[in-house]
C-alpha cells in the first residue's frame, strides 16, 4: 500500500470527522449539551447514527473533540499575537467576545476543565498539558517585555502567567453567572496591570503623579 | 403551643440536620462525591437511611447544603477581615490553604458554580447572589483604601473586586490541575497589583526605581 493510496481513505475519514465535530459544535451551543443526542448530531452531520458511533462511541467523546477542535484553532490563531505583549490585549479581548457568542460552549469548556482535574478523567492529561502550554507562552510574553527581570515587587513571568490564566478563566464563570458584567473591560485592566507591575507604594492622599501611556 | 415549647424540636431537628452535614462533608472531602453514597452518610451520621431521606433527598441536595455552609462558614470568618486592606492577605491566604487540605470540596465548589450558571439549576440564584455579594464586599474594601478614587490607569473598585474573585476562582483550577503550582504567592502578588494600582508605564530598559515597602 503506497502512501499516496492510503491518503485518499484517511483524508475521507478525517473530513467526516471534521463534518461531525462541527455538527456537535452547533448543536451543543444551540441546544445545549444536556438537550442534544447523538442522533440529533448525525441527522445535522448527514450521516446515518451507527456511522456517528464508528467515530465517536459517546457524547462525553465527542464533546472532548469539540472543546480540543476550539481550543486548537484559538491557539493557532493567538500563536503569533500572544508572543508580543502589545498585541496580546486585543487578541484575548476578541478571544472573550468570541465565548460570549457561545455560552454554552464557554460553560462547557468550564466545566470540563474542574472535572478533568482527577485524575482518572480522560481528559485530564489533555487540560493538564494545556494549561501548562498557556502559562509558558503567557510566561515568555510577559518575560520579553522585561528582559532585565520584573521590577521589584512585581511577580515573575511564571507567576504573571498564572494569575493571569486564572482572571482568563474566572472571568468567564463570573460573567457565565451574571452576563451583565463587563468581563473584556476587567480583563484588559488586569493584563495592563501585569504588564506594567505594580506603582511604588504611596500615600493614598497624594496627588497622582500618574501620566498617560 | 408557646414559642418555648416550639424550640425543641426546631433544635432537635436542626441538630441533626448539622451531624447529617458534617457526615456528608466528611465523607465527599475523603471518598469523593461519585463515591460517597446516602446510605454511607447515614451511618457516619449515626442515624436510618430513612431518617437521612426525612431532611435531605438526593445526593445533590446534600452536596448543596454542604457547600453552602462551608461558604457561610468562610463568610462569617471573612467579615471583619476582609474589610481592611492590610487584613485581606493574609485571610485569603489562610482561606486558599484551608481549600487545599480539602482538594475534592474545592472542586465540588468549582464545578457547581459552573454548573449553577444554568438558570434552571436549583443553586442557580445562590451562585448569582453569593458572587454579587463576595464582589460588593471586596470592592467596599478596595473602594476604603483610595477615598479619592483609583490612580489613573487603576481599575475601579467594583472592577478590581471582579478581577480579584477571578484570580480566586481560576488559581484553584489550576491547582487542582497541578498541585505543585504555589498559588498563595500568586494570589498574594494579585492582591498587591489590584491593592497597588499599576506602575506609571516606563521603559523597561531604565532602572527601577521603586522601593521596597
């Protein structure tokens, strides 16, 4: 069997995956994960169900592929964006506003990343390496601005990195609770606070001698 | 029947319902939820299955009520420190530590605030109301440390309390994914940001200035 002939099957295999997830995608964030069925998904998909369940046996299965398909194509897109600290602000501000066009998927995504968190999930080798990929390039972003080290008292790139993930995730769960607030503006406020490190301690009663960036 | 004779019973009853709590707290924060059965709780508990079904009648019923009083719990301990400054650090270092000797409740906690982000879900209005309350308390004491107002570039109280439950929530995530990231530092450094206010944006190459405080 040449490579070339044994393209043709697996590229027809991985295009009626692609077609299924996608179903899947619009139909969690439609409906709902708990209101959509497998049969639902293949009947969006054109495919027949028992040709659904020769890809993916549960709904679980297929939610993972979701979730990992979306987590994918925004890593793909920040891969350039997040490596300079100036384009990094409007990258996650149109990150956030992509979520909130798909609650339920930012809900989903949510959820599974507390519930993969033992150990024994399936997905819990996947969220575990995730996070740690997210921090170092969020750590390398922020150590860049500051190539002689953080000033003082301000925490070092790794640390950034986590605090800033968790304002990332937190938010969301905030906003999932009370869709009022304004999670983009906190969030640009906490990356601008990361990135510049914290005012010398003062005074409170002082005038600010603050300028415009 | 006079107000004196009532008491009686309501305290026989609430008794109960407390050793039934605590039983069930216990038994998630050592077995796990999945594992943890009624009929298990019952018995730690010292009372029937049947007597347990009487004040609770599901498994979720009790797992809210379990966490309900673990928050009031954190709440009541919480109000007179969190309302200064100087005092909020070390009770939220205090409250993570307290978390992380309890791993499973954490993420119980963390995964039905998702979960209750549902309107339909039963903790639906706790969550809304005890995330509305957590964020008004921490922006009164955000609010109390600049009279005047935040310094130019600084996010505004209610925003910084958003960002600062955020770090809370998103660092234990993390945690549970990876329990060797220290997250008291990073939350203690998250709290002098938001307490701080940004630095006046410089040029990273010029030396610090800042002093320690």
């Amino acid at each position: 069997m040449s490579p070339a002939k044994a393209r043709g099957p697996y590229a027809k295999t991985a295009a009626r995956r692609a077609d299924i997830v996608r179903a899947a995608r619009d139909g969690f964030a439609e409906r709902g994960f708990a209101q959509s069925s497998l049969r639902d998904i293949a009947q969006r998909a054109g495919i027949t169900h028992a040709g659904l369940l020769h890809h993916f046996r549960t709904k679980d299965e297929l939610l993972a592929a979701v979730l990992a398909q979306r987590d994918a194509e925004e890593w793909e897109r920040g891969s350039e964006r997040v490596s300079e600290a100036k384009a990094a602000a409007p990258f996650f501000d149109g990150l956030l506003r992509d979520h909130q066009r798909e609650p339920e998927l930012m809900r989903l995504w949510a959820e599974l990343a507390v519930a993969a968190s033992r150990s024994d999930h399936p997905a819990h080798e996947y969220f575990v390496d995730r996070y740690e990929r997210a921090r170092a390039r969020t750590a390398r972003m922020m150590g860049e601005r500051v190539p002689a080290g953080p000033p003082e008292g301000a925490p070092d790139p790794e640390t950034a990195a986590m605090i800033f993930h968790a304002v990332l995730y937190g938010l969301q769960v905030q906003w999932l609770l009370n869709p009022r607030l304004d999670i983009g503006k906190a969030l640009e406020h906490a990356l601008r606070l990361l990135l510049d490190g914290p005012a010398a301690p003062s005074d409170p009663s002082s005038p600010s001698s603050a300028t415009e960036a």
